[in-house]
C-alpha cells in the first residue's frame, strides 16, 4: 500500500507488480509440480506488438505494389492502345461526325478513337481529289477497306522508327495470317506501296 492513499498510482508498475507476482506464483507451483507452465505477461505484450507491427508493414506493402501495379498499367495504356486493340473484333463503317471506329479513306482509319495511318500503302484522294478518277477509285479504296476489316482479327504493326506521322496519326501496317491488307489493295489496283512520295492518280 502507497504511503499516501491520496498519491495517484502508475498502471504500468501496477501491471509490473502484478507479472513479479503472477511469475513467483508460479514459480512456486512449478517448484511442487514438475511440468509446470509459466506465462509471462510481458513477454505475451511484446509477441502481440510484434504481430501488429508485421501486420501494418505487410498493409503498407501491399498497398505500395497495387499502386505501382496501377500507375505502371496507367502510363502503358495509351501507347498500347493501338496494337492491343487490334487483336479484338470491331466493326468498320465509313466515317460520319463521330469517329470512333471507322474508315476514312482507303489508308486510313480510326480505331477505339485512335486515327491510324496505314503506312505501306499510298491510296488516291476522297477530301481534295485532282480529278474525278481519283476520286471514284478513292471510294472504292475505301470502301474495300472496310470490308477487309470486318472479316475478322488482325494487327496492327509498327513500321520503321517512327511512330506518328505530321498529323499526329499513328503509324502502322495491317497484318491478318501474316498478310499486309495494303499488299491486298495494291494487288487490287486500288493502292500503291508506299516509297515516301505521292504519285497522280490522274
């Protein structure tokens, strides 16, 4: 008992006070019973510290990883939009006021609302034809574009060092089983294999 009743009393040398007499009671027991089991508060406090402490370290770890997993995934969605969507089926129509996924002319399209040039191929004018020639067989350039693309899955492949052209388009060549659609409408007359110069289609 304290000298002054009235003195405030200290929890922790009470909690000491009680281990020092829960350790020598059992110490006692221990002493007539061979096999005794003594337990210790303190060291009990200590595991149970210990135990919460990994736990938080683990909390903050995973929630570290998940956010570098998302800020990595984050950063690489836009470059890779172009060539991962490409593998999915989409359905092409001519290009009105909205372009989402749709052909504009006979080399070039808009896919998941990325405008995609396609690179080894030069087709005549559809906006600002020299003559009428090269308008009409601009629309047919088109249009077998179209169909070409809605006959199932294919790539989109980067060519050479670049990736955008001037216009801010993607540069890329279509591959369906290995085969460029451009090589398809050169061999249809309605493309040439592009050497980096416009030729007339008049």
């Amino acid at each position: 008992m304290a000298d002054n009743p009235n003195e405030a009393r200290d929890p922790h040398n009470d909690l000491a006070g009680i281990c020092m007499t829960f350790q020598r009671r059992s110490e006692k027991q221990r002493v007539g019973k061979p096999g005794a089991v003594i337990f210790d508060f303190r060291q009990e406090l200590h595991r149970q510290k210990r135990a919460k402490r990994r736990s938080l370290a683990m909390l903050i770890g995973g929630g570290l990883l998940a956010g570098a997993i998302g800020g990595l995934v984050g950063i690489n969605w836009p470059a890779s939009t172009a060539s991962a969507q490409a593998r999915a089926t989409h359905s092409f129509a001519v290009c009105g006021t909205i372009r989402q996924t749709c052909v504009v002319d006979g080399d070039t399209i808009w896919l998941e609302g990325a405008k995609i040039r396609i690179a080894d191929i030069d087709t005549p004018e559809i906006t600002s034809p020299k003559c009428d020639a090269e308008y009409e067989r601009g629309i047919r350039a088109r249009d077998r574009l179209a169909v070409l693309l809605n006959e199932g899955e294919f790539e989109l492949r980067p060519i050479g060092n670049r990736d955008e052209d001037q216009y801010g388009r993607k540069l890329r060549v279509i591959v369906r089983s290995g085969r460029s659609l451009g090589d398809q409408l050169v061999s249809e007359n309605l493309a040439r294999t592009w050497t980096g110069g416009r030729e007339s289609w008049c």
